[in-house]
C-alpha cells in the first residue's frame, strides 16, 4: 500500500550482499570459495555473494539474533559438450576448474594496474596466441575468445558478430574483475553487466563525507589475485563456461561472485529470455536457499536490488523490509522506480516481501512493446474491456481548469494488452494504461491516474491473480463504505485470536495506540478487515488503518492487523520528526498526504460513521471450509457481476525469478486515487443504491 513512497524505516538492519574477504594462504589446491560472515545487530551487514547463492540473507534484527550462512562454489564436477559451431574451432568439453590459493613465492610481488595490463597482454599472447583475440587489436581469424580489457562495445559487437565468445577483464584499485562470459546464442554480455551496475550505483546511498578530503592513492595487485585470474583465464579459453552470468572480483581475499541477470532488451546479446529455475524456498530457516532463490535480483554490485533492510518497529513484530528501488537504463539515462516495502512474522518473510514488491513494480514498469496493440477499440478482433465502462471522471472534472486527464476517445489508437478474464483462458483486451505502471503516451492517452491497485507478485500466476484480485477487493470495500457512509462492525478481538496477531495487537498498544477491528459491510468477497490504530495526535497520528482482504474472516483480520502495524509505527515517526499534516483538503496531492491528514485528533470524526454498527465476538465469524482460489474468486465475482480481467506484465527479466507479476483490472470495482480534485466518479453498483455519496479525503496511502 505504501510502496512507492520514500519510506523512513525505524532502526533498519542493512542487508548487503558485499565484499567480505576471508582468504587464507595454504599450500593444496582448493576450489574458489566465498564466506559470508556472522551478521551483527549493531553496524550494516553485508554478505559475500557467491556462485551458488544468490546476494541476500536473513538480517540479525535484535542484539541475540545471528545468522552464518557460509556458501562454496559448487565444483563443475560433469563434463558438457557445449553446442556445435563451425566458429568456435577447438571447443572443449567443460572441465572442472580448481584454482590454488597460491603462496607468494620468492620474487612475486602485487603491481599496478598499468603493469597488470601490460602482464595481460603478453600472456595472453605467449600462451594462448592465436587462440585469443584482444581488444584494441584486429579480430584474429580462428580464435576461441575474444578478451576485452575495460569497455569496448563496438569491439563486444564485432566479436559477438563473428561468433566469438567473449570474456570481459577489467582492474582497478588492486581488484580484478573478470566476467560475465559472453556466448553467442545466449542471453547475457558485458553490456548487460554494465546496465545492472549502473543501476546498482544508482540506488546505493555514498555515504562518505561530501565535505572532507578525498586522499587517492590506487591501490596495487595484489600477486595471488593474479595468479587466480591467470588460471580463470586459461579455463575459459580451454572452454569452462563457469564465467556466464557472472562478475567476479579478485583481490586480496577470495574471489567474489556476482550473478548478472540479462537486461529485459539488449542491443547487444537481445536480452533476457528463459523461465524461472529456482523458486522460492518454504523452508524459512535455510537462509542459503534464500540467497541461491534471490541471486542477481540482490546484489550490491549488479543486483537489479542492491540492498534489503530489515526491521523490527514493534516489538513481537512483525519484521519490515524495505528493498533498495530498482534503477533501470533507457536510452542512456538511468530511470528510478519505486521501492519494495514488505512485511512478515520473520524476517525471511518481510524479505521475500519486500523484493517481490519491489519486483512486481519494475516488472510493470516495463512494457513488453511486442504486446501492447496500438489501435482503435472497433478495430480489435475479440472482446474488448472498454474504458468507459470504467468509472473514470464527472464532466465538471474534465472541465476544470488545469485538469491532468482527458476524456478516453474512441475515435483514435490506444494502447491494449491482451489478458484473460479471470479464471477462465478466454481472452479479453485491456487498456494498456491500466495494466502498466509506466510507458509513453501522449496527452491524448491520458484517461486517467496510474495506481499501483490490482499489481501483485506471486511465486505463480494463480497466487499472483489471486493477491492482485483481493487487492482489488479491499480496497472497493474501503472506497465503497467511505463514499457511503456505511457502517462497519466492531469486532471483539477475543481468546480464538491466532496468538501471532495477538501479539502484534498488544505490542501496538504497548507502544501507545488503541487498536480496533472492524469488518466491512461493502465487502465484494469474502470477508475485508480494517484494523485502525487511534492515537493522540501527538505521538501517533489521530488515526492510521491497514485492510485486508480474503475469504477466510481470521484471514483478512490477520492481514489487516499485520498492515497497520507496518504502517502505523511509520506514521508515528513522520509525525514525530515534524511531518506536517495538510492543512485542508485542497492541498492534498500525494499518496502520503491523505495518511497525514488524519494525523489531527480533530479530524477522527470522519470515521465515525463507520465505527459505530454494532459488535460481533471473533468466535463468532463462521470460518470457510476452504481457502480462497482462483476459481472461488472468480465464482463469488461473476454471480455477483463484477467483471475481474487479468494481466500478466512479468518482464522477459523476471520470467527468469521466483516470481511472476500481474496486473488484476475490474471496471465493477470503486478504484482509489490520490489528491485533491482527481477523484474517480462512483461505480455503478455504488450509484445504484442511490445513497448520497461523501466528498471526504480517504485514508488509503
């Protein structure tokens, strides 16, 4: 709900997938091995990524809690003929590669990146000769790889053209740093790694001081780094493939493996294409299986998410996670997008949540252009989901001065998408702008705000719909019974209470709030909770909410409650570090204004309304026997008449995570809007019951 503001998170853990180096000089061969070190309550923690796990751990949040996750480049123990090709002579099978940590013997010494260079060159020349092409050179005819020292795209091109494979080479301030190995068919290449960095640096905060003085002084090579290239270098000519997708940085300590995810479209190599190989592990004490499910996604140097953030606001929970925002490059400028901020009772969940939202919002901000249809709505072949069968703008709005949105005309090309109604595979087209978080348009497209209601990830595309529809649902409920001035029902929080809410509930109110629970009577589905938390204006604000949605009662309480102690704790310290409520309802324009105007005690009698219909025990809210579905939704939905469409927006990126991305649109259901004056008009079944409807500032953020 809150995402795309920039969030404050009280006392966050630093989850930082980095540079530990724990190098150790002996004598036998052992393969190339990165540890990750004990994290610490007390200072920003970072992880070694690793060849095999992914750049992300559980976060040690409270001064007891610790977590070592030690990980080891698995051996390339199978040989793999790698695919035919007239112009790759002399191919090998993929050889298992085991590198010594060497001991510096008598008359070795570090150098400098100037004396690095030129050692690189005349290796590669007296050892590999015409087996190896170098850039700055003539492409040589017959070479099994094309080294590239530093940047040299139209050299990357040329190689790639001529089907070389291409190995990348850079050093600086005594780290080398070799990969991704790019092979030519496949996705993946330097320029991808490029792009992924960009990003990285992009949404990583220097902390340094902008006011002292900066002393450089590059540092030199050390000889074992070399030593360790050297023999890298060597596997990749005879044929190891271990390089592909990988940045590795070679130093002082032990190498550090960085997985490079394709960008969604390159220039270069054409991008990202592939399904998901690894999912998301159940198993919430494995934090190995976690970095392994989560590499390349974060990572603090080609990560498409550098850092993760954990928390604990409340004590009993729950954990708070907030991912680092996605930066992207597009057409040569780097271009932010909103970050993750999840939630869970441990903090592999609040992780998982956090990076799956931050995911779902870089995926929708990423149009596949292949799919979206420019064209008239009479011009499609198959039905259509019209967009003024939405409840988009009263005419009095369009003729306002200064209006951001037009009228949707029928009469010109708009973008579609197509999707599917929900829980069927019949096809529908939908308006692209309300399936996308970001795309180009022009003034004549813009029928109205873009939200992110209805996006969701998942580990699947049910569990996605089914997040994206319930969405949908309480956020109808919550517009619909604000609009109307319904009444919600208290409910007694008693005995039957699942103990892990029990518990959030009481830590809320030990930390200052009152907490009350209410269920909605405007509910499409199932049961939609809100949970407020009631304050004194001071140090908490007057009013903060989280709803929640689902078939299940306990469910959708739970989810609320969790929801408002994410949120609320937040609100607490905006408003402790002097955040000022607006002052009227005309000067609310953003998200975050329309929490922050019921910071006043003052203005709590807008709920009224709806805290005052009545009491109901928890014990009493009949359970379903069965938990919500894709089919259930669609079947409750449908004899109800609310029309559900569904998008899938996943990225040719994220096709290759644990996730899967989609977008759940319903022109049946009240939608939300932020600021002043750009309030959708009421939907029909909400006009149809001809109650008068209240022009308040809703609460949503």
């Amino acid at each position: 709900m809150p995402g795309d503001t920039d969030n404050r998170i009280d006392d966050p853990t630093r989850v930082t997938p980095g540079r530990v180096a724990s190098g150790a000089t002996v004598d036998e061969p052992t393969q190339v091995t990165s540890r990750a070190g004990i994290l610490s309550v007390d200072e920003l923690t970072q992880v070694t990524t690793t060849r095999a796990l992914a750049a992300e751990v559980v976060a040690a949040v409270d001064a007891a809690a610790a977590v070592e996750a030690a990980a080891v480049r698995p051996a390339r123990a199978t040989s793999v003929q790698p695919a035919a090709d007239a112009a790759l002579p002399g191919d090998e099978t993929t050889k298992m590669v085991v590198v010594p940590k060497v001991v510096e013997a008598p008359g070795e010494r570090a150098v400098s990146v100037r004396e690095w260079d030129r050692h690189l060159r005349d290796c590669l020349r007296q050892e590999f000769g015409p087996k190896v092409t170098v850039s700055g050179e003539p492409l040589v005819q017959g070479a099994r790889l094309a080294v590239v020292r530093g940047e040299d795209p139209a050299f990357e091109r040329r190689a790639r053209v001529a089907k070389l494979r291409v190995l990348t080479v850079t050093a600086a301030d005594g780290v080398v740093e070799l990969g991704p190995l790019a092979v030519p068919g496949e996705p993946g290449c330097a320029a991808c790694a490029r792009g992924r960095r960009l990003g990285a640096a992009a949404a990583t905060v220097d902390e340094r001081d902008p006011d002292a003085t900066a002393v450089v002084r590059e540092r030199d090579i050390p000889a074992e780094a070399i030593a360790v290239v050297d023999q890298m270098l060597r596997a990749a000519v005879q044929g190891d493939k271990a390089l592909v997708g990988y940045v590795v940085e070679v130093g002082s300590g032990e190498p550090l493996w960085h997985k490079v995810i394709p960008l969604p479209d390159c220039d270069l190599c054409g991008g990202a294409d592939g399904i998901a190989t690894v999912g998301i592990p159940e198993d919430e004490d494995d934090p190995e299986a976690l970095l392994q499910a989560l590499a390349g996604w974060v990572d603090p140097l080609t990560g498409v998410i550098p850092w993760v953030s954990v928390s604990e606001p409340l004590t009993g929970g729950p954990y708070v996670g907030t991912a680092a925002p996605p930066h992207l490059v597009v057409g040569g400028e780097v271009r932010s997008m909103p970050i993750g901020w999840g939630k869970g009772m441990t903090r592999h969940a609040a992780i998982v949540s956090a990076v799956g939202e931050a995911i779902e919002r870089y995926s929708a901000s990423l149009p596949d252009p292949d799919r979206v249809v420019w064209a008239r709505a009479a011009d499609l072949d198959g039905e259509v989901l019209d967009p003024r069968e939405f409840p988009l703008y009263e005419p009095e709005q369009y003729a306002a001065r200064g209006f951001p949105y037009v009228a949707y005309d029928r009469r010109i090309d708009h973008p579609w998408v197509r999707g599917s109604w929900l829980g069927t595979d019949k096809a529908v087209w939908v308006p692209a702008v309300f399936s996308y978080l970001a795309m180009g348009l022009l003034p004549e497209h813009l029928i109205a705000q873009g939200t992110s209601n209805g996006l969701a990830a998942g580990t699947d595309a049910d569990s996605a719909a089914v997040c994206a529809t319930l969405e949908l649902v309480e956020r109808d409920a919550m517009m619909c019974a604000w609009l109307s001035g319904a009444k919600g029902r208290f409910v007694e929080l008693d005995d039957t209470l699942d103990i892990e809410v029990a518990d959030v509930v009481e830590a809320l109110r030990e930390a200052g709030p009152a907490v009350e629970v209410y269920v909605l009577p405007t509910s499409a589905y199932g049961t939609t909770a809100i949970a407020l938390a009631i304050g004194d204006g001071r140090r908490w604000p007057a009013i903060s909410l989280g709803l929640g949605s689902d078939r299940s009662p306990r469910a959708a309480i739970r989810a609320a409650v969790l929801e408002l102690a994410q949120t609320a704790p937040h609100l607490a310290a905006l408003l402790r570090d002097g955040h000022r409520a607006p002052r009227h309802a005309g000067e609310v324009r953003e998200m975050l204004d329309h929490a922050a105007f019921y910071f006043p005690p003052a203005r709590m009698e807008a709920f009224d309304r709806l805290r005052c219909g009545g009491t109901s025990r928890l014990a009493d809210l009949p359970e379903p026997a069965f938990d919500t579905s894709v089919a259930d939704l669609a079947g409750h939905l449908g004899t109800a008449g609310i029309r559900v469409a569904v998008v899938d927006v996943t990225s040719a990126d994220v096709a290759t995570s644990p996730f899967r991305v989609v977008r759940a649109v319903s022109p049946d259901l009240q939608p939300i809007s932020y600021g002043h004056g750009v309030h959708r008009a009421p939907v029909s079944r909400l006009r149809h019951r001809g109650a008068p409807i209240r022009r308040l500032v809703h609460p949503i953020w």
